[in-house]
C-alpha cells in the first residue's frame, strides 16, 4: 500500500512539474528566431518575398524541421500573419511575423524655408523604403512650388530597382526563378546563368576591388560566413562568445582568390573554385545607389539628396536652403564616432 502510495505521489508530482513548464520554451542549446523586419511593410502591387528565420540546435542547422504557413496577398491593402513552427526532437516552438500590406509611402510635400522663415519658392517632397537591401532608404526632392510631379512613378521606379537588387545580392534566402548569390553558393563550381543586371554588379565588384586597394573582397564569403556563425551562435547573456577556429579560418582564407571567378559576358555565366563563394554586402548598396543616381538626374527637379542606409548618401541638382545651392553634409570621424560634437565635419557638396 505504501508503495502505490508513492507510486502515485511520484506521477502527480512530475505532472504538475511538467505542466508548471513555460507552453513553447525551448531549451537553452536552441536557437530559433526571425530575420528581417518584424512587422514587415510590402507596397500593394510589390511582390512579397520572406525575410526567413535562423533555426539552429548547438551547431546543427534544423531549419527542416520549422513549418511556414500563411499567406499574403499583395494585391490587397491589409494586415497578414506569416506562421513559423519549430518541432524537433519533441520540443516545440512558433514565431509569427505580421505583414502590412500598404499604399506607397509618399510621405509629404512641405514648403522649404529660408533660415528667416521665409518662403524660397520651392518644395520639399520625401519618399522612404524600409523592406530593402536591410536599411531604411531615404530620397527628398525639390521642386518649385507650382510644379507638378508623379511622385507615384518616381515611387515604382525605385522601389522596382531596389528590390531586384535585394534580392540578387541575397546571399541568405533562395527564390524560386531567379538566380542569386545564393544559388551561385550553393554550387561555385557549376556554371551559373544569371541576369544581365547581376552580372554587371558581379562584374562592377571585381573591376572595383583595384581602385579600393583591396580592401575589399567579393571573394571573401567562405571566411565570412566563419565569423557570421559565431556571431548568430552567441547567446545575449553570453559576456564572451566564441571565436572562429583560427585553423579553420586559415583553410578557409585558401578559398578567398577572386582570381578564380570566371565570368562569361556572352553567355551571362559565372563560376568559380571549389569550396569558394561570393558576398555583395559591401558594395551592392553603394551600387544601387549609383543606378538610383542615373535615373533621378533624368528627373525635372531642382535637386535632391538620396540617403541610402547613411553609409551611403547621395546629392543632385541645387539645395534651395543654401545662398550657393550647396548640400551640407556631416561626416563623423570612424576612429572616434560618439564624439559628435568633436569630431563632426561638415562637407559642403554641389
């Protein structure tokens, strides 16, 4: 009799232990969690294309194991839910990504003021991206104050170049019916056919790596991606986190010669050595900055300052704020960057 009384005692108390369990913790060798932006914002008309998520156990990559269900209709304005279920080895959890779906964002047209507060005859007019190449991208225009301009074309055209380029220079994410920096990973040493449009930012960023002393490397992805790992597999309450293995990145640093890229620009193809891989993070947004360039100096206004991600900015035509036109730009010296007021220039750009 004692012992089924204990017997009992033993299988209440692991219920109520078990049920006393937090619903969906995962334990502490887990990593599950989104990327990208969360809420996500997609133009009505724009094509949506997951942000993803990271799904790791200890080192092992167990994105298998997660369940994406959801919809969303870009067609139609409104709030969508993306569902992510994680299930492995008996341990469960779920994340849910919200989606807007909205109108372009043409923000305001405002009259522009001279320090006096009076009017200089012009407008400012602003247009913002913030679900592209990972930064929030800014663009003001000026024009006269009786003018007329179709900020929604305007809107399109950007949002149409921005978005191709997110998505070519992806190096985290596959697409279904577009060749990317993903894809060329996956298999360096197969000849891949890619887009007129990749090609030549492939093409830009070997051409480009001379003038910049080498300082950077499109190659450099297999060393990269060391260093990223690390860096994703630190926990937050970790004070020190991991290095990458030094003999590893020895290996790896074997597999970074741009040299062995091989493009074909009659046949649109690219491969390269075994083992390698390729990585546009460092200049694709200053390339796409240069197209947006070309296109807005086709525009008829009276100047503009496209500010792509901070690290990129770019200025046109004449500032109506300045008695010669000039756009006033800051620049925070790198070696000591929290001293603003110290250490700020300001650059004064035609």
């Amino acid at each position: 009799m004692k012992r089924l009384f204990s017997l009992i005692l033993l299988v209440t108390l692991t219920l109520t232990f078990t049920g006393c369990k937090k619903e969906n913790e995962l334990p502490g060798e887990y990593l599950f969690q989104l990327l990208g932006s969360n809420p996500q914002t997609v133009l009505v008309g724009q094509p949506y294309y997951d942000s993803m998520f990271m799904a790791r156990y200890e080192t092992e990559d167990i994105s298998e194991y997660v369940t994406v269900s959801g919809t969303v209709d870009t067609s139609t304005i409104g709030e969508y839910t993306i569902t992510y279920t994680l299930n492995h080895n008996g341990n469960t959890d779920t994340l849910t990504r919200t989606v807007n779906v909205v109108l372009p964002n043409l923000d305001y047209c405002q009259d522009v003021l001279r320090s006096d507060n009076s009017d200089t005859g012009y407008d400012k007019c602003q247009l913002t991206w913030s679900s592209y190449l990972n930064t929030v991208v800014k663009l003001s225009l000026y024009i006269e104050d009786d003018q007329n301009i179709d900020l929604q074309a305007i809107n399109t055209e950007v949002t149409a170049i921005l978005a191709l380029y997110t998505i070519l220079s992806d190096k985290y994410t596959e697409y279904e019916y577009q060749t990317n920096v993903w894809t060329i990973n996956q298999n360096p040493t197969e000849i891949h056919h890619v887009s007129q449009e990749l090609f030549d930012l492939i093409q830009f960023s070997l051409d480009s790596q001379t003038e910049v002393l080498d300082f950077y490397n499109i190659a450099l992805q297999p060393v990269l991606e060391l260093w990223h790992n690390s860096r994703e597999a630190c926990s937050s309450t970790q004070q020190v986190c991991a290095l990458p293995d030094p003999e590893v990145l020895e290996i790896r640093r074997a597999y970074t010669n741009p040299s062995q890229i091989i493009l074909d620009e009659q046949n649109l193809t690219i491969t390269m050595g075994e083992n390698m891989g390729i990585d546009l993070g460092g200049i694709s947004k200053g390339y796409v900055s240069g197209l947006l360039i070309d296109y807005l100096d086709t525009l008829d206004v009276y100047g503009y300052l496209l500010n792509n991600g901070q690290s990129n900015v770019s200025v046109g035509g004449i500032n109506p704020r300045t008695d010669d036109g000039s756009f006033t730009i800051a620049v925070t010296d790198p070696t000591d960057p929290y001293d603003i007021l110290g250490n700020t220039d300001t650059l004064g750009f035609h």
